[in-house]
C-alpha cells in the first residue's frame, strides 16, 4: 500500500497561488498520477500525512493533474506543506 500511495501523490505543486491558498484557505496542490480519482488522493494524502482532508479538487493541466486539498480546520496547511516538502 505505501507504493501507491507514492504513485498517487508525485510532489507538491508550488507556485505564487498556491503559496497564498496554503496560508489563507488551508489549501495544498499536489501533481498527482492522471488516472487517480478523487477518493485515492484523499486516501493517500490522509494515510501518508496522519491528517483529515475535507475537498479534493482536480484539474488538468500541461503539467499533469492537480489536486487542490483543503485540510480540516484542525490541521494546518503549513506543517502538512513542510513534511511535503513545499519549503
């Protein structure tokens, strides 16, 4: 199971907009495998960062498939984004 997880979520996705989203909505971008639904990046993100999401968005881009997670209020964006590596 720790093998798909990885092959769900391949980095996070940084950019200006997504830095603002992380710090005002609670919000993480991830490039995620084009063929996952919603529910596996759900799954994965909760099982490989011990958090509780409440959204997952997606959308195609040139870059792939992005996932928009919003975190629960309990969990902060920040310290999700710093095991994720954003900083």
């Amino acid at each position: 199971m720790t093998q798909l997880r990885h092959r769900i979520l391949l980095h996070a996705y940084v950019t200006e907009k997504s830095m603002d989203e992380m710090e005002r909505q609670n919000k993480l971008e991830f490039v995620v495998d084009r063929r996952a639904s919603r529910a596996e990046v759900k799954r994965a993100v909760e099982e490989l960062y011990s958090c509780k999401v409440a959204k997952v968005n997606t959308k195609i881009v040139r870059a792939g498939k992005i996932a928009t997670i919003r975190l629960a209020k309990e969990y902060s964006s920040e310290d999700i984004g710093t095991r994720a590596g954003v900083f």
